[in-house]
C-alpha cells in the first residue's frame, strides 16, 4: 500500500506515460475536439502544447464547464456548486480555439464537423468527448420531465442543486431512497459516494432520517470498503437492497415519489434516480456508437473501431477494463494527444500504459480509493496483474483521513492543470 500510495500521490502528472515525442518534425494538421469535460480540454490543451503549430479547435456550447467529480460533496454541503465551476480561459492561452457553440452532426466521409450556425469544420484527426445520456423511459415513468421531482444530479449543475435543496427541505424522519442502474455506467462507485455522503448530512442535520439504496447489481465497486464504513459512520442508516433481494427498480411515479421492484414499492420523502446511461446522442449520429450505445475504440490511440480519424476519449468509450472516470478520461487524453502527434506525422503510435486512481468520500474526513494500471492486449485495454489495488480494509490512526485529504489535493490539482 505504501509503494502504491507513493505511487498516486505525485497526481495528475502520474497519470500516463505516453511516448516520447518528436515535436519537432511531427506534421501540423488541423485537430477539432468535441466536448469540453475531463478529456476534451485534456486532449486540446496537451495536443496544443505538444505541437503549438498544430491547429486544435475546441468545441464546448457551454462557457462554464461543472466539474461531476466532488459534486456529491455539494449535497452535504461541503461544497458549493461555485466551487466545481470552471472556465476555459486557460486552455485558450495555450492558443487553443475555442468555440462556443454545438456540433450538430459529423460528416467522416468528408472529414468535416457542422456547427450550430451551420458553419463547418474540417480536420485532419476529430477527437471526440460526447459524454453520457440518459436512456429516458427505460425505467417505467422516468423521463427527463420527472427529473424536476426525481432529481437524478448525474450531470452537475441545476440538478445537483435542485437535490440539494430537495434535501434540506426533507423533515427529520424521511426516508431517501436511491436507485442505481446496472453497468456500465458513468463513475461506478459514485452513487455509493452519494450515499455516504448524504448519510453524512442527515446524521448531522436528520438524524431520524434513513437512506434506503435500490440497486440493479449484486456487487459494486469498493463494495466491502464502503459497506464497513457505513457500518461504523451510519449503523443502522444505510440499507442497501441488491438485485437479487429485489433492488431493480422497474417504474417511478414522480407524483407521489415512489418506486416499484419486482418485490414490492417504496415511497420516498426525497427521491434521487440514477437512469441507464449510454454514450451522448452526437456519438450516435457520428457513427462511433455500436449497438449497446457505447463507442468501441482501439487500446493505442483510441481511435474508433467503427469510423476511422475519429478518436472517442472518456466516459462515452468502451476502454476495456479502464472505468469510466475523470481520472482515466485524462489519462487517455493524454495518451490520445501523443498519439496524434504520431499519426499527423505519419508515424505509429507506440502502447501506452495509463493508470486510473478513483477516490470516495464517505464522510468530510473519511476518503478510499482503487487504483489500477492498463495496457493495451489483444485489442482492449487490460489491468495489470498486481499493479492496483483498493485500500486496505484494516487500518489504524488518521489513514482515512489521509486519504481524504489526497482525495481534495487530486481534485486541485486535476483541474488546475486542466482548466487553470
């Protein structure tokens, strides 16, 4: 645990070790990325400053990016949304174009991108970060308009606050109840967070109140890390239901805030739906998104398997055995931005290795983590037998806060390099 500990702590810049890159004779070519989160402006600002002269548009509709990475943090107010609220102002000091509006839709043929005014972009290489959207109604009574009673807060913003809110307003003694969809989805052990997190406010401000966490799987990411936290920060607060013990949610009603499993219904006092997910609608309309509403992408430089000279990065892409997360999304970024350098110049990209890091808070100062490392074999990305690991689930002293702690200096110091 030291080794890997010592390992992680030096962030950001841990992330990747990319190739070696020979700037200096790499060809310039015209980049577009799509989509400004972790790995978009990752992959425009590291391209951008591997190879100043190539000319790297950033396509983002919104001018302030919500960062859904301590977001839960928000709802036990111990953060403001202000504080996950960044603009791109540094990436366009690098000299990065950024534009501020929409692509409507992606001609590969033609290699062109058309902007909401009906402009279009052409390049050489189209990287796109389209995110996730929900798959509205594949939970009976769901859709995006139930959302307004049955917050989701899935992607940071309005709906974060609105769940906020929803909580604060809760009498002591209500019953909140979560429910979770089955894989893959974006950031897996983030509802768990979620729970934690809430349970860590009403402990404080309701403490009457209960959590009731609806699942669609039998397992979940640092499950028996969470599960002895719960134990020993919210005996007898948290109730975790599982596939198997009938925790499928099959149908909501948003008027009375209940939700109906194969085993029964629940009424809530405040109710929070985490929907299937898949990859942004603009994925699909690329062509990069397969059948099960993913994008397939090669392991090196994560070009799409379906639409050549369209590289898809984050939690839109199928990456092997690397989660989605907003640590992996900068990694690949990085790696994908070395790799461009390559190919532009009509070089092969060398394998990379990447490392993903993913923490949760369970209480302001109670923080885990899992950590992995990945390399590409037989056409995916794959784990490193032995390189990762979670934390160790016997410790002594301040260790959880420890980790708290690294948890808040890798925020820090993933979105100053990102956004600063």
């Amino acid at each position: 645990m030291t080794s890997r500990r010592t390992f992680l702590k030096g962030g950001v810049a841990a992330a990747v070790f990319a190739p070696a890159i020979a700037s200096a004779q790499a060809a310039a070519g015209k980049v577009v990325v799509v989509g400004g989160g972790y790995a978009g402006a990752t992959a425009a600002r590291t391209l951008k400053t591997l190879r100043p002269a190539t000319d790297v548009t950033l396509v983002e509709p919104n001018p302030v990016y919500t960062s859904c990475p301590f977001s839960n943090s928000v709802l036990a107010n111990l953060r403001e949304i202000g504080q996950q609220q960044f603009r791109y102002d540094g990436i366009k000091r690098t000299g990065v174009k950024v534009a501020e509006t929409s692509v409507t839709a992606v001609d590969a043929d033609a290699k062109s991108v058309t902007l909401a005014d009906g402009s279009k972009l052409p390049y050489d290489r189209l990287v796109m970060n389209p995110g996730i959207d929900f798959i509205w109604n594949a939970i009976q009574g769901y859709d995006e308009a139930a959302s307004q009673k049955m917050p989701h807060a899935w992607k940071a913003g309005a709906q974060t606050v609105l769940l906020r809110q929803q909580l604060q307003a809760m009498e002591d003694g209500g019953l909140v109840v979560m429910s979770v969809p089955a894989n893959p989805y974006r950031c897996p052990p983030g509802p768990y967070e979620r729970a934690s997190l809430i349970a860590y406010w009403l402990k404080v401000w309701k403490p009457k109140s209960k959590l009731l966490l609806l699942d669609a799987k039998d397992a979940f990411s640092k499950q028996r890390l969470f599960q002895n936290g719960w134990a020993e920060l919210y005996p007898g607060m948290i109730e975790w239901v599982s596939l198997s013990k009938g925790g499928k949610v099959t149908a909501v009603d948003p008027a009375t805030l209940t939700f109906t499993t194969e085993f029964g219904s629940h009424k809530a006092a405040v109710a929070n739906v985490i929907p299937p997910q898949r990859a942004g609608a603009i994925a699909a309309q690329a062509g990069v998104a397969d059948r099960t509403g993913w994008c397939p992408v090669e392991p090196v430089s994560f070009e799409s398997t379906l639409r050549p000279n369209i590289h898809v990065l984050g939690d839109a892409a199928i990456m092997g055995g690397m989660p989605k997360s907003a640590f992996a999304a900068n990694a690949q970024a990085k790696v994908c931005a070395a790799a461009l350098v390559e190919l532009l110049a009509g070089r092969k990209a060398a394998d990379p290795i990447l490392i993903n890091t993913c923490y949760s808070l369970l209480a302001a100062d109670y923080g885990i983590s899992v950590a992995g490392v990945y390399r590409p074999d037989k056409g995916q990305l794959t784990d490193v037998p032995g390189a990762g690991g979670n934390s160790p689930l016997e410790v002594v002293g301040g260790f959880r806060g420890q980790e708290a702690l690294y948890a808040s200096s890798w925020f820090r110091t993933i979105t100053s390099e990102v956004f600063g």
